[in-house]
C-alpha cells in the first residue's frame, strides 16, 4: 500500500521539527497484514525526514505475546511509547498519517524534552487525578481528532505515569467502535464509564477527568 504523495511531503515537514532523538515499539501482525505494512511504510518515511532520530523496534504480535502482555497491546498493528521505567503511556492503534501526523510529532517533540503547554495546568491537579486510562476514538478525516490527540497526549506526557492514552482508529480496528457504540468522532472513553462525544476542549476534558460522574457530550 503506497501512501499519498500529499501525506509524504506532509510527514516530511512536520518531522523535521523533531530534534532528539525516540525509539519507538511497533507491534505488526499476519492477520491484519495490510494495515501493519502500511505503518511499516510510513514509519520509513518518518525515519527518513528525521534522518535517523526516530528509530523503531518492531515485534511480531504472534510471536511476542509476552512482551504484547506486558505492554498491554491486544490489537496490532500498533506503535508503543514507553517511559524511563519501560512503563505504556501511549498507545497507537492507528497509522500516524492525514490527521495524525501534526499531533504526532508534536507529542514525539514533548516526549523528548520539547516544553509541554498543558504541564503546569496538569501539575497543579497532579494529587486530584485518579490513575485513568483514556480511549480516544477517531479517523483519518474527523475535523477535531487532531487537536483532541494532541491534549490527551501532552496531557499523558505531563502526568508522571497517573494517565494512559490509547489512540484507536475505527476504520483500522471497527470492532472497537463497535464496542462502544461509536456513531461520531471524536470519542473518548475514559476508564471504560465516562464517555465524551464530540468536541472538547482542554479545560473541558481535565474537568471529566476530575469529575467522577459519567456525563454525555453532544
């Protein structure tokens, strides 16, 4: 599968900002083949832009079921970014091309010392957060996934280990918006009884992460 040439040039720009080195886990798999050859793919063309400063370990599901334990991944293809104690913060269920990639890197930049906009705003509520792990469901063309994948993530990045973030595209993995009845994107599920549906704002989602009662976004 060949990526457009659009995303290409889109993923050559943007990758470029990053200045430090990551390594990334990325986790392929036989049964969903065609999609794990094109992270494969657009992983290339990231290593590429960035001329070497984001490096992949790739682990085939079906034979590291262990580490996919470990780590937490129950579906593939998937990219991991692990923390200092080897820790899941973030996961990818999700190829980071059209929407995905600006948030990407952006999230790649912070996780490797670029200064994080949202740090002191989650650090003043540090003790008040409850460890929660956030689903954000989306696709390729949702007009608000980019800016919502961006606040889940450096939320995350700022939490020291308290959240998780899962990013899972419902066309690559429909199953799972089957699961939670998924009809608009964005939507974020957060410790499997909080759903938030639409557009949301930073303040808005550190409230429902705060905010122990289920409530319904439209």
């Amino acid at each position: 599968m060949t990526i457009s040439n659009v995303y290409k040039r889109m993923i050559q720009v943007e990758a470029k900002k990053l200045t430090n080195s990551v390594n990334l886990k990325i986790f392929t798999t036989s049964t969903n083949l065609q999609e794990s050859v094109k992270m494969l793919e657009v992983m290339e063309i990231y290593k590429k832009a960035t001329n070497g400063l984001i490096k992949t370990e790739e682990y085939r599901f079906e034979t590291n079921s262990e580490l996919a334990k470990k780590y937490n991944i129950q579906q593939a293809p998937a990219i991991l970014l692990v923390n200092s104690e080897d820790d899941p913060i973030i996961r990818y269920l999700a190829v980071p091309s059209a929407a995905k990639i600006q948030p990407f890197v952006e999230t790649l930049k912070v996780f490797t010392g670029a200064p994080n906009y949202y740090e002191n705003a989650i650090k003043e509520k540090l003790d008040k957060i409850n460890p929660s792990v956030i689903k954000l469901l989306i696709t390729d063309y949702c007009a608000y996934c980019s800016t919502i994948i961006s606040i889940c993530s450096l939320f995350t990045l700022a939490s020291e280990g308290k959240l998780q973030t899962d990013i899972i595209d419902i066309m690559t993995f429909p199953e799972i918006g089957e699961q939670y009845e998924v009809t608009t994107v964005p939507t974020l599920v957060i410790n499997e009884d909080k759903i938030i549906v639409g557009n949301v704002n930073a303040e808005e989602l550190l409230y429902e992460i705060l905010n122990k009662s289920i409530r319904i976004k439209n």
